[in-house]
C-alpha cells in the first residue's frame, strides 16, 4: 500500500491508509485471538478495507470491510466467529462510537532559537 504517484507515492503508507490498516489489523488478530479460545484453528484469513476520503479538510466517508476465513470448523462456526469478533474488535467498535480525539499540546522549537 502506498500513496499514487501523483501524491507523492513511494513515501510509504499515508494517514487515511493507516486507517484503514488499524481496522484491518484489529479484525485480523481478533479472529486469530477468538478463534484460538474457541479452538478454532484458522488456515485462511483475509481483510479488505473500502473506503475514500472526501472533502476539505479530507474527512473518511463510511468504512466497511469484508472478510474470508477458512478453518477446522463448520461454516456456522466461522460465521458465528465473524459476527463475535465485529461486535468487539476495538478499532471498529471505537469508530463507530465517535472516539472523541483532541490536541492536549503543542511543544514547538523554532529554527532561531
């Protein structure tokens, strides 16, 4: 993942990028976590992120997400797995509840002083 050309890709993962990764990571290790205390045993598992970044300033419009899991368990089983880590991974559940996020400070040095 990186940013397109025109923006300035080859710098590495933008702000909204990382984003999107931290849900995908969170739901990731969850269902490895979960799976594992369910004894579950995971062979596959896949997270896409979708989502854009509209307006000035750029602000996410709706995220979602899918997954693709395979395992030693039924399909109910998995299904099931995947509907418990969406009620409880962290990322998602501190998006959709309106984290408040503020600037406690600013410590500046300026380059004559």
């Amino acid at each position: 993942m990186d940013r397109p050309v025109p923006s300035g890709g080859g710098l590495g993962f933008n702000g909204g990028q990382l984003l999107y990764l931290a849900v995908a990571a969170c739901v990731s290790n969850d269902l490895f976590r979960e799976a594992d205390a369910s004894g579950i045993s995971l062979h596959r598992v896949a997270v896409r992120v979708a989502g854009e970044f509209t307006g000035e300033p750029a602000v996410s419009a709706p995220i979602s997400y899918s997954v693709e899991i395979s395992g030693d368990a039924s399909e109910d089983r998995l299904r099931a797995l995947v509907a418990h880590v969406d009620r409880i991974a962290e990322i998602p559940n501190s998006l959709r509840g309106g984290t408040e996020l503020r600037l406690d400070a600013t410590q500046v040095t300026a380059a004559d002083g």
